[in-house]
C-alpha cells in the first residue's frame, strides 16, 4: 500500500520533514517513489514552512494512497491557505 508521510532530515535539533509517496513496508527515511512536498517546523519568519504539491497529492489519493495523520493536517491547512490566498 502506498502512504504519504513525512521522512526526517536535518541535524539535531534543526529537524526538516520531506513529504514523501512510499510504500508502507519501507523504513520512514528509506526508499520512496516521490516527493510532494517539504515541512520545516524551526523555520524563521522570513523562510517558507510548508510548501506541498496539492496536484501530485491529489494524484496518488486518487491511486489509492493513505495519508498519515501529520501530513493529513498538513495537507488540511495548506489547501485552506493556498484557497484564501487566491
């Protein structure tokens, strides 16, 4: 079954999530089929957050992706932002 999670990079204490299409038997930063998007909790107010292709998502739910819980608020408040930013 094929997931969108979040795979950790980053140093100590500076964590950077990408968002990632998997396969659910692999490792969380292992091998993966795709990147939609990135998320950085630590970011300062002048660096982006949260950037996530809403198409490509779109596209593998549509295939029968799950969405972690994390990615899906992610992904929840996102589409908000980018519908009143338009």
């Amino acid at each position: 079954m094929v997931v969108i999670r979040m795979a950790r990079g980053g140093s100590k204490k500076r964590p950077f999530y990408n968002l990632v299409a998997t396969d659910s038997r692999n490792r969380r930063d292992g091998r993966f089929i795709e990147r939609v998007g990135f998320y950085n909790p630590v970011a300062n107010a002048n660096e982006e957050r949260l950037r996530i292709a809403l198409d490509r998502v779109g596209y593998w739910t549509t295939n029968g992706a799950q969405l972690s819980p994390a990615v899906a608020r992610l992904v929840k408040d996102y589409s908000a932002k980018v519908a009143t930013a338009a």
